[in-house]
C-alpha cells in the first residue's frame, strides 16, 4: 500500500496535468507584505486592522476582506504595500512636533463659555 502525500498547499487548486493554477507555490514566501485598512460601517475613516502577504493586490484585497470582515463588519478595504509607508522617527518626536505648542490659538481651553451651552 502506497501513502500519497500531498505536494499542495492550502487554497491551492490542481490542474489537470498534476500542477498547481493560480500562483506559483515556491514563490509564496517572496510575497510582499500588505497593510490593512478598513472602514466599519459605522465610521467614517478606514482603521488599520492587520497585515498579510499576498503577490498583488487584487489578491491581498480579497484574503483582506476574508481574514478582517468574516462578520460583515467592514464596508471598504484599503491595502497599501509596506514599502511605500514611511513613518516619522519617535527620536525626533521633539522636534517634529515642537511648533505646535507656541499656537495655543488652536486649542481654544482658555476661552469661557457662556452657560447655555452645556455639552462641549
């Protein structure tokens, strides 16, 4: 008695002729790595929820949408690419926001509010 092991991965599809259609399994660990963004249908602005790996993103849109709104929870699907999210240094965090602090004009805390209005 033979044991077949079996040379196919997980969402894999066989062909006819014993191979694989639809992606080249050897070469899924080179996949590029995917940002996920998704609007929940109460809100207004897409959230980051997760990463994934995917060869393109048609493909990481749908594993997106499988893996983040299995309940129904999302309304839109962003994915960007990792390398093309750069990201500000948490060393020159001082700097960087520094400018802010001499405009306190735009966070008004020192303005008194008359009475009627109640809930600000």
């Amino acid at each position: 008695m033979a044991v077949v092991i079996s040379k196919f991965l997980y969402g894999d599809i066989p062909d006819a002729g014993g191979g694989v259609s639809g992606h080249d399994t050897a070469k899924a660990t080179d996949w590029p790595l995917w940002e996920v963004f998704i609007r929940s249908k109460n809100g207004l602005e897409h959230k980051h929820v997760g990463s994934l790996h995917a060869a393109d993103a048609r493909m990481a849109i749908e594993n997106a949408r499988d893996v983040y709104t299995r309940r129904m929870e999302g309304v839109s699907i962003w994915v960007v690419e990792s390398k093309y999210i750069h990201a500000s240094d948490p060393e020159e965090a001082g700097e960087l926001f520094e400018p802010a602090k001499d405009k306190i004009y735009r966070h008004p805390t020192f303005y008194q509010l008359p009475d009627e209005v109640n809930h600000m």
